[in-house]
C-alpha cells in the first residue's frame, strides 16, 4: 500500500529542512511512502533545500493553503494521503499510529494535535494548554471534528469523492474536509498523537484571537469569505 506525505510550502527556507528530516526517518512499517512538496511560489531556497531531501516538488504560483492542500491531493498518488505543515515536526511513529486507527472499519480519516516549540504569551500557553482540551470539547461534545491540517490523514478515494479541500476558503479548509468526511465515514481524533509546529503565529498578536473567532463564527453560518492567514516568516 503507498502513502502519500503532502507539505504545502511558501518562503519555509528557515523549517523545511527540519520537517523533511523528520518525515524521511519516519518509520514506514513496509509502507511504500512518497513526499510531495507544494511550492506556492516560492522566492527563497524552499524548492532547493526540498529536493535535496528527496521530496517531489510541484511548483504552483498560485497561493493558498486550501489551493496547496487541493494541488497535493490531485498530486498524490498514494491509496492514503498525509498532511503536515513545512513548519512542523513529526514524531518516529506519527504515520503509523494514524494508519492503526484509519484502516480500522468505516474511518475515513485521523487528525491529531499540534503544539508549539516557541512564541510569546498567551498564543503558546493558548496553543500548548488550553487548545487541546478544546479539541477535545468540540468532538466529544459538539461531534464537531476541528482537525489540524499539519497533522491528518485520510483516504485518498474518500477525499475525492467529496470534491477534495474546498480552494476558495483561505483559511479552515482542513476543519472543513475533515467536517465533510464525516458525512461519508468516521472521522477519528487521536489527542495524544502530537506535533511540533513553530509558534510564529504569536507575531498576530491579539489579532489572532479576533480573526480566528469571527472566521468560526462565519464559517458556522455556512459563510465562505474569510479572512487568511498573515504571512509570518
């Protein structure tokens, strides 16, 4: 059976080299495992430093996180495919422990948590404290599945049946996958199963806050304009 591992990337010259090592000593458990890079145009040593770890680079000028994460399912040619983000590090056995749990009967897809390695108050003791045991709230409680787009996998068949990550919202397009799988299968949380992503997303400052909770609200009231990510390097 083949994986495919999908790092979208824009300018992560500073942590994709970490983030390819940690995925090429990833345990593969007999897997056969293919790296797809994402290039969103680029203007530093991203697509460089990418190839020279073995990734297969697509480079598409159009940016986006939902149009990268789209562009990397299309790419993939794995029966699974696996997301992570070109900032983040994964455990020796992050791949393993997901397809444990999604070749299980009826899953469609497994996301864990992220924590960060850095940043200022209160985004890391947001991220790193609080972030989980809301996680856990909203899929438990809610059954509302706020899935990490650094940390999940899914059937590639299943993905594409729903039409894939939607390109037009700039931001949640992994909540909002992970909300349509679940319309076609189970969708599993595996809280302990953590990542290791940047805290640069500090640098928003309360802005985060204010963004992230308006950007929920709309999109719980089926709304699709929402405002991206800052680019922060």
């Amino acid at each position: 059976m083949k994986v495919s591992i999908v790092v979208p990337a824009y300018n992560e010259e500073k942590y994709i080299g970490k983030t390819l090592n940690s995925i090429n000593n990833l345990d593969k458990d007999g897997y056969d495992v293919e790296t797809i890079v994402i290039n969103g145009g680029s203007t530093d040593q991203t697509e460089k430093i990418a190839k020279s770890h073995g990734a297969k680079v697509i480079n598409e000028p159009h940016k986006g996180i939902g149009f990268a994460r789209q562009e990397g399912l299309k790419h993939a040619t794995g029966d699974i495919v696996a997301f992570t983000d070109a900032d983040t590090i994964v455990s020796k056995d992050w791949l393993v422990r997901h397809l444990e749990v999604l070749k299980k009967p009826g899953v469609v897809l497994t996301y864990g948590t992220f924590r960060v390695t850095d940043g200022s108050f209160p985004y890391y003791q947001h991220i790193n404290y609080l972030q989980p045991h809301i996680l856990w709230l909203f899929h438990h409680l809610f059954r509302q599945p706020i899935a990490a787009g650094q940390n999940m996998v899914f059937w590639r068949e299943k993905a594409l049946s729903i039409g894939g990550f939607d390109e037009k919202i700039p931001v949640m397009e992994d909540i909002d996958l992970a909300v349509r799988m679940k319309k076609i299968g189970k969708v599993i949380f595996i809280p302990n199963l953590i990542v290791y992503s940047s805290g640069r997303r500090c640098h928003e400052g309360l802005g985060f806050y204010t963004r992230m909770t308006e950007t929920l609200i709309l999109y719980t009231l089926g709304k699709r304009k929402l405002k991206g990510f800052p680019d922060y390097r």
